[in-house]
C-alpha cells in the first residue's frame, strides 16, 4: 500500500505534494497522456491529474479532478488514491462539500489514515471560516439595510 501526502501540503505546497510541477514537468505528463490517445493507460491518466491537481492553475486543477472522477469510476483498483486527489482538489477548488464526500469515503474505508483526517480538519476549518465569513457579510448588510431605511423613514418623516 503506498503511503498517500498530507493534506496540509493544500495549504502550504511544502509538506507533501510538494511545489506545483513546473510547466515543462506537466507538458511532459500532457504529452504522454495526448500520445496514448484513446489507449490511454490509467497510470498515465492518473499521472497526468495528479500533476493537474497540483498546478497552481484552477482550470488545470479542474481537470485533474475531472480525470480523477473518470479513472475513479472505471479502475476500482485506483479508488483509494483517486478518493484522497479527489478530495484534496475538489478542496483546492474551493468544493468543500464534494471535497468532504471524497475525503469521508476514504476514512470510511481507512479510519486510521492520518492523511485523510488531516484534510478533514482542513475542509472543517475552511467551512468554518466561511460560514463565519458569511454571517458577517449578511449580518453587515442587514446593518447597512437598517440605517439606510432608518435615514429614508427620516426624511420621509420631515417632508410632511
């Protein structure tokens, strides 16, 4: 069993995936993926969404995911690895209920696999913050709201 990154690596690029691939390290995963065609072999379409996944790129990450959920779909031999990429770029993504699901599916089927734990925190962090985030902005406009229509009643008020 091969031992999977941290999740933490999402965050920082420096504990476990590592930097983002370079342009001419994914062009040589994009040109042997392109090579094989319609033949293309799983190792190779999993190397190729892997250094998607990576990229600091939304649209390569995307694809990477895209790729993923394909290989993840057909291959059942892949499923475990494809389950923590998927999560860690769906989280990269900004996906966090999809990221969630991937990440929750793996831990189902490894309670013990600190990788997927650690994404977990992540993924509840990120949610956290967030919906923090979006209370304020509710709760700033609900204030804003109320004494723009406080100032209108106002005037209205004056004018008879």
């Amino acid at each position: 069993m091969t031992q999977l990154p941290y999740a933490i690596d999402a965050e920082t690029y420096s504990l476990t995936i590592g930097s983002p691939l370079g342009q001419a390290e994914l062009d040589v995963l994009r040109a042997q993926y392109e090579k094989e065609g319609d033949m293309v072999g799983v190792q190779t379409k999993f190397n190729y969404a892997w250094g998607l996944v990576k990229s600091n790129t939304r649209t390569d990450q995307h694809l990477g995911v895209m790729l993923l959920s394909e290989i993840f779909r057909t291959s059942p031999e892949r499923r475990r690895e494809c389950l923590y990429y998927l999560a860690l770029g769906n989280y990269k993504l900004g996906n966090y209920g999809q990221a969630r699901k991937y990440n929750d599916l793996l831990i189902e089927n490894e309670p013990g696999n600190l990788q997927a734990l650690n994404l977990r925190s992540l993924i509840d962090d990120k949610v956290a913050k967030e919906g923090l985030m979006g209370v304020a902005i509710v709760s700033g406009v609900a204030v804003a709201a109320g004494v723009i229509g406080g100032i209108l009643l106002r005037n209205l008020g004056r004018k008879r």
